[in-house]
C-alpha cells in the first residue's frame, strides 16, 4: 500500500481531504459568531422600541427596575391604589406619592384627579437629596 502524502491547500495549511478542514471550521465559526451579533443587535432594537409606549422615560435604568416600573405604571392605570404598592404620601407635600420599586429605586406621582400619575423614577440617592417640591 502505498504511503499516503499531505497536500497543501490554497491557504496554506497541509492535510489529506479535498478541503482544508480547518479552514472550513474558522469559516463556520465566524457565520455564527455574526449570527449572534446580529441577533443580540435585533434584540436591543427590540427593546429600544419597547419604551416609546411608557408615559415616563424609563431608558437610564437597569432591566429589572424597568420591567418592575412597568408593572406598577400598568397597575396604577388600572386603576389600582398606590398603597397596594407599599407606596406613601410624602409630609412636606400630600399630593406627592413615593412607591418603592426596589430598594434602591423610588417612583414618584402626583395625585390626580384619576389617582397616582406617574412623574419619574430615581435612584434612592437622587431621591434623598430631592428637593422637597420639586
């Protein structure tokens, strides 16, 4: 039988098939790391959209307090009292109602005619040295 010879491909690399293997895996790698990339660029042009439909401007928050922000703005349109989420009336100013959505975000209202208006949302730094009134 005779000794089989390694071949040298287009690109370089030396082996037996009519293809260059390692280069076909490189190929096939870079597809799918593109795929991806594209699908996670989808995925934020996706999220992006999704906050054009809040009546506040919830796009400097992390995921979580945005998703629990919207749960809580969805109920108060509901109809809902601000109370069954834990959230109070401020002293120096009645009409201001703080409703916590984690524990280190606060959501601040104004009562209305229809009741808690959402206004902003803030960290519980920005929160703290708010203004009263503002």
């Amino acid at each position: 039988m005779p000794k089989r010879r390694k071949k040298t491909f287009p690109c370089g690399h030396k082996g037996y098939g009519q293809i260059c293997h390692r280069c076909a895996q490189e190929q096939a790698e870079k597809q799918k790391q593109q795929q991806e990339l594209e699908a996670k660029r989808q995925e934020k042009v996706e999220w992006e959209a999704t906050f054009e439909g809040d009546p506040i401007d919830l796009r400097a928050l992390p995921t979580h307090v945005v998703l629990k922000a919207r749960e809580i703005i969805a109920g108060l349109e509901a109809k809902q009292n601000y109370r069954d989420f834990k959230g109070k009336r401020l002293r120096h100013d009645r009409f201001v109602i703080s409703i916590p959505i984690t524990r280190n975000y606060r959501m601040i209202c104004h009562d209305g005619d229809g009741g808690a208006i959402p206004k902003e949302v803030l960290s519980h730094e920005e929160y703290n040295t708010k203004k009263p009134g503002s």
